[in-house]
C-alpha cells in the first residue's frame, strides 16, 4: 500500500478553494442529502396534503434533469447543490437556481492559469534554470482569474440568497453544516511543528527512488527538504471553514450582500508556486540533465485533479493539491 507523506488539503469541493472551493471544471457537484418534504415546505397545509409526496414524484419525474453545476463554480456550486436537494415545489425557484448554474462556463476558476504556471515552472527545471520574470506575468494572469472568479461568485451567491425564502435558507445551511461537520470529524490531526522527522526522511527516500538519485545526491537533498508544510495545510484549512461560516451566517439572516462575505487574497495564489520555486532552485545544482528531465515529467503527471489552480507543495511536483511524496510513487 502506498503510504502518503504529507495530508492532503481540505477536501470540501469548496473553495475557489478561491478555489477553498474548486475541482475540476465542467463536473457535477455532490448534492447534500435532501431534508424531509416537511421541513421545507412554505405551506404547512401542503406539507399536510396526503399526497403531496406522491405529487412531487409525478413532478419530479416530469421535469427535465438539472442543469450540471460545474465545481469551479466555487462557494456557489455548494450552495448550489444544497438548495437542489431540498424539495423546493416552485417551478420558478428551481430555474432561477438553473440559470445561476449556468452563468459558469469551463474557463471560469484558477485551474487554466494554475497550470500554465506550473508547466512554465517545470520547462525551467528541465531546463536547469529557474526565471522569475517569465513566471510573474503567469501570476498576474492567475491573481485577475481569481479576482474575476469572485466577481462572479458574489452575483452568483445574491441570486441563491434572493431565489429561496428565509426556512429553505436555514434549512439549506443546517443540512450544508452537518455534511461539513461530518466530514471534519475525519479529518487526520498534524503536528503543530510541521513535518516529524521521520517524515522528512521518507521524502528523501522517495525522492531518491523516483529520480534515482545516489548517495551523496541524497545527503545533499534532506536539507533542502521544507518543514511545516502539514501546518500551512492545516491553517489554510482552518481559515476556509472560517470564510465558509460566514457564508453560511449571512445566509440565515435578513440583508444578506456576498461582497461582504471574506474571500482569500488572490496574492496568495502565488504563494504555493514560490515555495516550490525556492525549493527547487536549490535542488536543481544538485541533479543530473535526466534527473532534471524525470523531475519535470513528474511536475505534469499529476494532472488536473481539482485543486482551482493551486499547486502541489514542493514535495509533490503536480499542478494540483498538495499530496506529499508516496512510496514508489513519483
């Protein structure tokens, strides 16, 4: 079995993850369980008819399927997927929430620019030179799609609030906080440190089986080997959850705007692509031209795998998600 060294980021689907909420463009989002018919309902003499859940079924299956919420619809995609689960019985709630679904198209989130970083970042380790001003107007381009992604986050998040009344709200939130509650009851806990010791040399040894470095390359590596990236995850994490409980209070009260909803600084998108930056400019004079070669192939293998943009840290070259080096695995 593969062993992971690092844990993985906070695994919501959330953030535009801002990406906290974003995986892969153009995929459906995982609806919340729905409540009870009861729970929802306006009218309590509807929610009282004998056959109101036989009405609803006939209706359901009446109705032309949903429109796809696309994951780089971010905190909107979320609430996006709760509002569906409940059972709203307003044919026009429904198409207002399906029109908002599709205000987001395939270009929208972090992901393009995030990868066009992280295979500008690997041409130059193959290359055996790291060039900072080739990689700024790279971070230029994926600072303005976040910002532009918030833009449309925030009219997004209006149009859910204005589309659905104040109990299908409360009830939306309360069923969003369980799933995430659920969730981060599962969560493995770090060490306030960073990385144990340990931990940083299994990456050496992973590093060393998969670009085949010898000895002497390895005694050189260790050092270079970055600490506290378990604690950056971990912040990152917790400074989410926070954001998302703002979204979720709001939504509870009357007045809700989404511009006053916190939303990650999109300078910090450059952040994770810098540490590897720093990390593999001094790993770079210690590697062989076809270690260089292996170690670049490896920064794309990875692939999409939902991170909005965001890279793998240092020790996962990969242009999303920060995964940490496997046993066996390059």
């Amino acid at each position: 079995m593969k062993r992971r060294v690092f844990l993985p980021a906070f695994a919501l689907g959330l953030f535009v993850v801002s990406g906290a909420f974003v995986a892969c463009k153009g995929q459906e989002s995982t609806p919340t369980p729905a409540p009870s018919a009861s729970t929802v309902a306006s009218d309590p003499v509807e929610a009282a008819a004998p056959s109101a859940s036989e009405s609803a079924s006939a209706a359901a299956s009446a109705e032309p399927p949903k429109r796809p919420i696309p994951r780089n619809a971010g905190q909107a995609g979320l609430l996006l997927g709760a509002a569906r689960a409940l059972d709203l019985r307003d044919p026009e709630k429904t198409k207002k929430l399906d029109d908002i679904a599709a205000s987001f198209t395939e270009t929208d989130g972090t992901k393009d620019e995030g990868k066009a970083v992280q295979e500008e970042l690997a041409a130059q380790v193959k290359a055996g030179k790291i060039d900072n001003t080739k990689l700024e107007p790279l971070y230029v381009a994926l600072e303005k799609a976040a910002k532009d992604g918030h833009d449309k986050q925030v009219t997004a998040l209006d149009g859910i609030y204005a589309a659905l009344g104040p109990l299908e709200r409360k009830t939306m939130v309360e069923n969003l906080r369980k799933k995430i509650g659920g969730a981060a009851a599962h969560e493995p806990k770090g060490h306030d440190a960073g990385a144990p010791p340990d931990e940083r040399k299994r990456i050496v040894e992973a590093m060393t089986k998969s670009l085949g470095l010898d000895e002497a390359q390895a005694k050189k590596l260790e050092p270079l080997v970055p600490t506290g990236e378990r604690k950056k995850m971990e912040d990152m994490r917790d400074e989410e959850k926070k954001h998302l409980e703002v979204l979720f209070t709001g939504f509870e009260k009357d007045g809700f705007q989404a511009k006053a909803v916190p939303f990650r600084d999109p300078k910090k998108l450059r952040a994770p692509f810098q540490d590897q930056v720093r990390f593999y400019t001094s790993l770079i004079p210690i590697l062989k031209p076809e270690q260089r070669d292996k170690l670049s192939q490896n920064m794309l293998r990875r692939g999409p795998h939902g991170g909005g943009g965001r890279p793998g840290h240092p020790m996962k070259p990969g242009a999303h998600g920060p995964h940490g080096w496997g046993d066996g695995e390059p």
